[in-house]
C-alpha cells in the first residue's frame, strides 16, 4: 500500500527501445519490457542527490512458480479464523520488484543510566500460632531486591539496518519481510536486473537516514538491555550520538500480488522476500469465528465461576 | 591491500563490505554516459536476455547461454602459514603410551598394555590468528561499594591492543580440544606454506598423508579451512569478545565480580590463517575405539578419552552408599 508520507518523486522518460525502436515511457523506473517486441531494456541515468545509482543488489532466488508456490503454503497455513474462501483465492498481477533501499550503518557512542537491581537474602522471623493455638516462632529466608544507580557508556557498530527507499512499499511492510541475508550482496550491474521491474529510488534519503537512525537507536537500546549487570534493572534512559553514518543506495528483491479471495471486497496485497520467502499481509478475519470463540471462552469462565461458587468459594 | 575508510581493518580481494564495520567499500567512479535505453545481448546469437533467477546469471532464451556476471566472493579459505612439527612419530607415540599408562584408578589395570594403536596421524589443523585494536565498554556487578546485597554494579571504558588471538576453525578436532592445545603453540615459529604442503583435505582421508614425522617438516595433512570468510569474521569477533571479557576484569574494582559484559568497538584488525600441528591417536580397547590428540610442538601436552573400569566404578558407588547408609543409620539410633 502507498505511503501517504511518503516524499515520492516519479521520474518520467521516454526512450526508444534498444531492439525495435518503439518508444518506451520509463516511470519511476530504470528497467521496462518492451510491449511490441518484449525485449528487457533499461536505462542508467547519471545519479543526483534524489535518483542515486544503486551500489548494490541482492538478487532474487527464485522465479514466478517459486513465489506462487510459497504464496500457497502461505495461504494454506493460515489460522482457522481467517476466512476459509482465502485458501480458493486467485492470484492476480505477481510482479517480481527490485525495490530501492538504503542499507545504513554507523558508529554509536552511548551514554546510559539506569537502577540496576542486585538481590540479597533476609532472614526474618515472626510469631505464628499453630492449628492448636499455641505460639511459635517460625524462621524464613527472603530474597530482597536493592537498586543502585549506574551511568555508563556503550559503543559499538550498528549495521545492517535497510530501510525502504520506495515510495510503494511502506517501511512496516518492508521490515515484515526482512531480514535479508547480505552476504549475498552483489556490486549493482544492469545485467543483474534486466528483466524485472527494477523501481527507482523515490524516497528522500535524508527521511531514510533518519527513519534509519532511529532503527540504529533501537537496536543500541536491545544491546543495552543484554549489557546491563545485576539481578534486573530498570529505568533504563540512554541518548546515543551516531557518527561515521553510511547509507548505501542497493536494490532488494520483493514480489508483490493482489490476491482476490471475494469479488464484493478489495483484493487482499501480499508482499514475499524475493531471496527467503518471508510473506506478509493483512489476511481477513471472519467474524462469526471469532464471535464463537468469544462466547465459548465465556460459556467456560462462566462454568468455572458457577462451580465455584456452588461449592461454597474458596475454602477458609 | 588497502583499510576500511571507517575502522582501518585491512580489506581483502573479494570485500564487498567491511568485516568488522560492515562499510560497503566503493565501486570506482564510472564517467557519466549519454541517456538512452539498452538491452542486453547474448554474446553467442545476439539475442536479447535478461537475468533468471534460477541460473542467478543473465541467460539467453533462444541458445540457453548464460552469461557470466560478478559473484560475490565468499571463498573457503586455505593456511597461507604453519607451524612446524616439533614432535615426531616415535616420541608422539611414546606419549600416548605414558598418557595410557597414568589414566588414573579409574582406568582398567591392562589399559597400557592392551590398548592397541589404529592410527597416528599428524594434522595441520586450521585457526585464525587475529590481531586488532578496541575500545571496549564494559559492565559488571563486583563486591566493591557493596551494601546490603554482596554485589554493587559497575562500569567503565578500557582501550585494549589485541595480539596473537588464535580462533579455532578445524572440523577435525572439538572446540574443546582445540583451546587445550592453543595455549601452548609457539607463533613466533609459524612459516610459509609451500605449495607441496597444501592440498589435502583431512575430511577426506587424513589417514593417507602419513610420514609428518620429521622434526620441524609437517608433511602431514593441512585441514582446510571448514567455513566461509562471511561466517568465520563473526567467529572471530566472538572470540576477540571473549578474550575482552577476560582482559578488562583488572579494571574492575574489588577482589570478586561477575555478570561481566563487554561492547568492543574494534578498529585495525588484521587476521592470518594459520595451520597448527597436532597428532590424532586412534587406538582400540577390548572392542572400542578411542581417541587421543598429542600437541604438534609439545609433548607434554596429552589428552583424550580413556576407557573406564565399570567394576572399579561400582565398587565406589557402593562403597558410597554403604557409608552413607551407616551414617543415617547412625542419626536415627541417637
């Protein structure tokens, strides 16, 4: 689904396909099959501050049939409240996508308080009477928690962070379908790309490299709860200044499918990691199911109450 | 050769990206070129291709030739230095004989002198040996400042210089075996692989390159290296954090601390493959086969599995209970 916010910039021209001449209208893309003679071409325009040139590319894994196939078992495995008819639905318009994005990484540098808790034992004795009535007095051990304060700091490369360069695909639904494995990472070349759609970059990087900063802050803060000492801690609050930041420009493999399941309804949009199948979306709930779940779980606790409460409450 | 822009660790051939930072290393600038639309074209027939995903290449539709474009370089690696034997094949074999002969009370009286020797081979086993510069954050509760509780958090910044860290990357041998023979490698003695030395693959048949038994010439196997370069850097920099772990514990105030953690940020790295000496002892006991590694430059330096004497071991348990029960009996009568 388009992002409302999102600062898309479609760039629009038209060239003359490289086999037959026909002219072709290239829109917010850098690759487009050719309708006459459906000859792959595709353009490389020179990078400016908004259009980069991807450095990189992952490539797709699989082709068309794959993803159809990870689309059914997808489909298949969904849970019993989804609505049946999306097992019998349709697959309308499978595209494989290379989708702009940009892959951030940085050096952070953490400053962080927090109350670290470290526990000791207490041993405590109080006077109870026994069933009899007559006085004793019992001894126990108990764990008790001390807070002491802690300011630190934490350092460390953050990487690997890819954020969505397209105006068409919503980060959420982009980082759904993550992670990729960048290992696989290949220098950008036209041949690795031709034949698929390939979108060009329609995102203002300085909103990717901030929406990419705060995926930074985020994953310092996971860091951080592992790196706190002591039993437990809380109150945690840590500011992290990031320097030596990366964005790299490369392009992800993504299928994207409509897939009708009720003529009455919009088609449901689907989108699968074009390297590990990782699949997302909004699958319909049905509503009867979940009205019968509810009233079968408050038939039980209903039960459980009356039984409860026809054999007197709890003792004492 | 050239260094990471962001930590200076040293780029090899192949890098896309820096091991350590992850920073995507720059393709050379192209000069702009006009604008137009292109297709790409098989180099045999002419036609028009474009990129399948199942080949991973450009191919061709009509005479099926695929194209050969950049692959990521991932390549298993080889031991470019090793270390030289130090221990021959007699005097290997003799230590294993006086390891047989001390297993201990537990050990079956006839060990030493039934054990029979399948195998002695001498394996150059695989391990990085890493060198690199950090600033290491770190973490950790110590009984300093203590109050109530016996442990009171701490944190500090340390700068450590990293030398010498030597990481395990054998199929060969354990984990374990490997960080008890490590310890006791002299590096300083490690030499150039010659391309005769190289070659074999102890996953193959390790057994076939017998005769590394002249002192200071290992002739035996050289293990390849059993992981990609991608997946052997996070091994590494687990290892260097484990070596931090350990390395910042004198800037811990107080005498006792635990939860000790650690963030690195390691700059400079560099990173050798090396091939260490050993020799792997297969011997056989009454029907069961054992295994016993000897230290390539230390003979010393010996351990492996034994078997156990069950007779000798259920005479102790009982024993124990026996005591334990006269003990009891002995509460109860009072």
């Amino acid at each position: 689904m388009p992002d409302p916010g999102a600062n898309a910039t479609l760039c629009t021209a038209t060239f003359a396909c490289g086999q037959c001449g026909a002219g072709l209208g290239f829109v917010g893309v850098r690759t487009e099959t050719c309708p006459y003679c459906v000859s792959p071409n595709f353009v490389e325009r020179p990078a400016s501050a908004h259009r980069p040139r991807p450095g990189f590319v992952i490539a797709f894994t699989g082709d068309a049939s794959v993803a159809r196939g990870q689309l059914d078992a997808w489909l298949g495995s969904r849970s019993w409240f989804a609505d049946a008819r999306i097992r019998r639905a349709r697959v309308e318009a499978l595209r494989g996508i290379y989708v702009p994005a940009y892959l951030y990484s940085a050096v952070a540098d953490t400053d962080y308080t927090a109350s670290i808790g470290e526990h000791y034992t207490q041993t405590e004795t109080r006077e109870t009477k026994d069933p009899a009535g007559v006085a004793r007095t019992e001894t126990r051990s108990v764990t008790r928690t001390e807070y002491r304060a802690l300011a630190g700091h934490h350092v460390g490369y953050v990487t690997d962070v890819l954020v969505s360069a397209s105006a068409g695909l919503a980060h959420a639904e982009f980082h759904a379908v993550e992670p990729y494995d960048l290992r696989a990472l290949r220098r950008y070349t036209p041949a690795l790309v031709t034949g698929w759609i390939t979108e060009e970059f329609s995102r203002d990087p300085d909103d990717c490299r901030q929406i990419s900063r705060g995926g930074a802050i985020d994953e310092v803060g996971q860091r951080l709860r592992r790196f706190m000492p002591g039993d437990s801690h809380s109150d945690l609050v840590w500011r992290t200044a990031v320097r030596w930041e990366s964005l790299e420009p490369i392009l992800v493999p993504v299928w994207v499918l409509a897939v009708r399941y009720r003529d009455d309804r919009s088609a449901l949009r689907v989108v699968i990691n074009g390297q590990t199948g990782a699949i997302t979306g909004q699958v319909p709930l049905t509503a009867w199911k979940v009205a019968l779940a509810v009233a079968l779980a408050a038939v039980v606790v209903a039960a459980i109450v009356l039984a409860i409460v026809r054999h007197g409450g709890p003792p004492g | 050769m050239t260094a990471c822009l962001r930590c200076e660790t040293v780029l090899e051939d192949g890098d896309l990206r820096c091991a350590i930072c992850a920073l995507l290393v720059p393709a050379v600038a192209r000069p702009s070129a006009p604008v137009y639309a292109q297709v790409l074209r098989c180099g045999g027939c002419g036609a028009v291709v474009g990129f399948v995903a199942e080949a991973q290449a450009p191919r061709c539709g009509f005479c099926a030739a695929t194209m050969a474009i950049e692959q990521p370089i991932d390549p298993i690696e080889t031991a470019r230095r090793r270390l030289p034997f130090a221990v021959d094949r007699d005097v290997a074999e003799a230590a294993v004989r006086g390891w047989l002969a001390a297993r201990g009370w537990f050990a079956p009286r006839a060990l030493a002198s039934e054990a029979v020797l399948e195998s002695l081979t001498p394996l150059s086993w695989a391990a990085w040996r890493v060198d690199a510069e950090a600033r290491v954050t770190w973490a950790a509760d110590s009984d300093a400042g203590a109050l109530r509780s016996a442990w009171a958090p701490h944190a500090g910044e340390v700068s450590l210089v990293f030398r010498d860290i030597v990481v395990p990357a054998s199929r060969g041998l354990r984990a374990s075996e490997c960080r008890r023979l490590i310890p006791y490698y002299a590096l300083a003695s490690a030499v150039t692989v010659e391309p005769g030395d190289a070659g074999l693959d102890t996953r193959a048949d390790a057994g076939g390159a017998a005769g590394g038994d002249a002192q200071g010439d290992a002739r035996g196997a050289i293990e390849r290296f059993d992981m990609q370069r991608s997946a052997a850097r996070q091994q590494v920099q687990a290892a260097i954090e484990a070596t931090a772990r350990v390395r910042v514990e004198p800037s811990i105030p107080g005498r006792r601390f635990r939860n000790v953690r650690v963030a690195c940020l390691l700059e400079r790295q560099t990173t050798e493959r090396l091939a260490l000496p050993a020799w792997i002892l297969a011997y056989r006991y009454r029907g069961t086969a054992y295994r016993a590694i000897v230290h390539g430059q230390r003979r010393d330096i010996v351990f492996g599995r034994s078997p156990i004497d069950v007779r000798k071991l259920a005479a102790l348990v009982a024993a124990i209970v026996v005591i334990a029960a006269l003990i009891a009996l002995a509460i109860i009568a009072r």
